[in-house]
C-alpha cells in the first residue's frame, strides 16, 4: 500500500470512528433518560443533559475532523466551550444540593443497574483515550477531553447511586461536593483546550 493510500484509508477509519462515537453519545443519552424515568430522578436527568453536550461536543470535534485552517481551529475551541458550559451546569446544579436539593433515591436493583451503565461508559471512554492517546491531531485531542469529562462525571452518578442505598442518612452534602469536584475538574478540562486552541 503506497504512502497516499494508507493516509486515505487511516483517514476514512478517523472518519468512521468519529461518526460511531457520536451515535453512542445519542444511545447514552437515551438510556440515561430512561433511567432516569424508571427511577423518577431529575437528577439522573440532568447527568442526561450532560452527555447530551457531550455528543454536541462530539459533533464539533467532527467538524474539526472535516474542516482546515482556521476553521478546525475554531471547531477544536468550540468543543472546549461546550464541555466548560455544560461542566459549569453541573456544577451549579450540584450546588443546589446543599441547600435540600435531592439527587434521589433509588431501589438497590436500580442503583446496581445505574452502577453497571456508568461502568460500561466508562470503560468505553479509556478505551477511547488509549486508542487516541499518541494522535496529535486536534480530533484526536478533542476526543480525550471529551472522554476525561464524560468520566469523571460517572464517578458523580457511580457515587450517588450506591449511596443511595448503601447509607441511611443524608448523602446530599457528599453528592454535592463530589459533583462540584468532578464538574469543577471537567470545566478546567474545557478550560484547558479553549486556551490550547490559541496557542
């Protein structure tokens, strides 16, 4: 295969790879949704509104894909304005919690379930970085910080679920702190490649 061949075809595969990853944030989103129907949670909702960015984040680091100059460079800086938006709701929304707001109850088989789902997206998000993880390129580098974002904020669900039912008390006050953490760290993230894409 000569050099402008493999190029074409490592190009195509990029291509493939974007547009899978954006349809699983479209089959994340809708399963959080549902979950969070089942468990009558807004608070499930709202982590749905949060990989819902996640994918409108997805979709601009696909533009970087398709685009050149200045105008993948505008793309790259879009996915950091999304992610630090969105990370920044969270963070807000997680405040409330301090104040009597609820991230829910939820029954030990639906706390299990929601454990399991954010496992898997987790793992398919270090699967993710370490199948980019040597890529310069700016796609590749929007998609880490895609990935990062979207993991740290399943250890805000993870967390919030078991307790749950793990703990008879309150967990408002350690709900709310580890969203403020985690959703602190994601917008530092998004912070981060705004400022990369001026460099």
């Amino acid at each position: 295969m000569r050099a402008a061949e493999f190029l074409d075809w490592f190009q195509r595969k990029k291509l493939i790879f974007l547009r899978a990853s954006i349809i699983k944030d479209i089959l994340l989103v809708a399963g959080k949704i549902a979950l969070s129907i089942f468990s009558a949670s807004f608070f499930m909702f709202a982590n749905a509104l949060y990989s819902a960015g996640m994918g409108a984040a997805r979709y601009a680091a696909y533009q970087t894909h398709v685009r050149s100059g200045e105008a993948r460079l505008k793309s790259y800086r879009r996915v950091g304005i999304i992610i630090f938006f969105a990370s920044a709701c969270y963070v807000l929304y997680s405040v409330r919690l301090f104040y009597g707001g609820s991230a829910g109850v939820y029954s030990q088989n639906m706390a299990i379930a929601i454990a399991c789902y954010t496992f898997g997206e987790f793992g398919v998000n270090i699967r993710d970085a370490l199948r980019l993880r040597k890529s310069a390129a700016l796609e590749a580098k929007a998609l880490r910080a895609i990935g990062l974002s979207s993991s740290l904020l399943c250890f805000v669900l993870t967390q919030t679920a078991i307790m749950s039912f793990a703990n008879a008390g309150d967990s408002g006050f350690s709900d709310a702190l580890s969203g403020i953490v985690f959703g602190a760290l994601a917008a530092l993230t998004g912070l981060y490649v705004i400022v990369d894409s001026f460099c």
